[in-house]
C-alpha cells in the first residue's frame, strides 16, 4: 500500500453519513471528496487522483436521473480501473444486490455503516485490483470463449461453431504482428467490445461496435453504455433484426451498434 493518503469520492446528499465517514477515513488515511451534483463529480475526477468511488443508492436518481444499476452500468466501464463501492438500504434483496456485483460494482454495502471499517474495506479492495491490473496477462479469451489469443506464443485462435454449440475444435486465425497487437489491446477492455470499421447494416462505410451480450444485461443498459441514454435501445434494435425480442437477450448474443 502507497504511504501517501487514498483518495476516493463519496457520491451522497446524507450530509450525516459524510460527517461520520469524513473523521472516521482520516484514521485510516483515506481522504473523502463529496460530490453532491453530477459536476462535482465529474471535477474531482479531473483534478485528483481517485482511486475509489462510493455510490449512495438513495441518490443517483436525484443527481443523476439513474437508477442504482443503471450507475453501475454507466459508471463501471468510465471508471475502471478504480474501484466502485455501492451504498444500499439495508434491506437490500440478495438478488439486487448479485445484480449490482454482475453489473460492474466490486462491492455492495447496506447502510447503516461502520465507517472505520468500510474505510479499511476500501484499502483492501484497492490493494486487491491495483495487484490485479500489474499481472501480466498472457492468455486472453473473449466473451463466450470463442476467441482464444495466447500471448506468449503470438497466436489467436476461434473456437469452430454449429448449430449454435461451440465445438471443442479450435482453428488459428493467421494475424499480423500488429493486426494481433490491437487485437489483443482491445480484448483487455472490459465487456469485450471490438470497433469495427467498414460496411454494416448501421450505414454504408459507417462505423460500429460489435457488443457481446452478457448474463442479464437488457439492451437498455446497452445503450446507456455507448450513448448514455437507455431510450435508444430502439435504435440498436434496429440494426439487429435478427433479434426477434429485444426484452429477451442471451448471453453470448453480437449486437452490432451504430456508432455514427
């Protein structure tokens, strides 16, 4: 752990909570910023560096028109590789909060807290993912498994497909020294999204993203991701007609999303 002080935002209106975590923190050596308001946030962000954000779930809707997951799911790509710590009711169902760990946050604390140990708590998260983010990672596979790159040996392979089953057989895509590079560079990106450049039902020599559906992900929060605004789900829905029902999604499903 670093000697100097962790920095971190506490996204919250609960004047209270702030009080009691602000002196509670300063023992463990960690420095609370408030932000009260969307540019609050977005200042600190620029002008410190944060290592960890804490959302209050009683207040995304009010600063920012969000529900708790649809924050996470916001929030949790932008942000990375800090660490996001959701505040919740205490009567949390278990299910939600499973959701919320699914949908990108690295842990879920019902209130009320006990601020010198969720100070010690984000410490220790932050130790765990600044460990994780030096390793160096050598195998790579894409969502699904059905892209398999092997570093060390310079070689991509993909998993032969039928009948919608991957078969165990795998066949080695023939890939430049730099065509492998950026292949593997995005591989590394959380969600597993390629850019794609070239002729594509979204418009002619326009620009999309191929998106890798995940376990329980709605294409409304798809597109809270690439356009940060959940009501142009229709427009993904668009450019995939093969989706007979976009309320029903299926992990491992390719998306194809506009970008122009």
């Amino acid at each position: 752990m670093p000697n100097e002080n962790l920095e971190i935002i506490l996204l919250t209106k609960d004047e209270a909570l702030l009080t009691a975590c602000r002196a509670r923190f300063a023992e463990s050596r960690v420095n609370i910023t408030p932000a009260r308001d969307s540019n609050g946030f977005k200042s600190t962000l620029r002008e410190k560096n944060i290592a960890a954000v804490i959302l209050d779930s009683a207040y995304t809707y009010g600063i920012w028109g969000l529900t708790p997951e649809e924050a996470v799911v916001k929030f949790s790509p932008l942000l990375a590789p800090r660490v996001l710590m959701v505040l919740t009711d205490q009567f949390i169902p278990p299910a939600q909060v499973v959701k919320l760990l699914k949908l990108g946050a690295h842990d879920v604390v019902p209130k009320p807290v006990k601020p010198r140990l969720l100070a010690e708590q984000l410490k220790a998260l932050v130790r765990i993912f600044s460990r994780k983010k030096k390793q160096d990672k050598k195998i790579l596979s894409a969502a699904a498994d059905a892209l398999i790159m092997d570093y060390p040996r310079r070689r991509c392979y993909i998993k032969e497909e039928a009948a919608g089953r991957l078969f165990s057989s795998k066949k080695e895509i023939k890939l430049t020294k730099i065509e492998f590079q950026v292949l593997y560079f995005l591989l590394q990106k959380k969600g597993g999204v390629i850019t794609l450049f070239g002729d594509g039902p979204c418009s002619k020599g326009g620009r999309y993203a191929v998106h890798i559906v995940r376990k329980g992900e709605t294409m409304a929060e798809i597109a809270i991701k690439y356009y940060k605004d959940m009501t142009k789900w229709e427009k993904i829905w668009g450019a995939n007609p093969q989706i007979p029902n976009p309320h029903r999604l299926e992990k491992g499903m390719k998306l194809l999303i506009p970008l122009d």
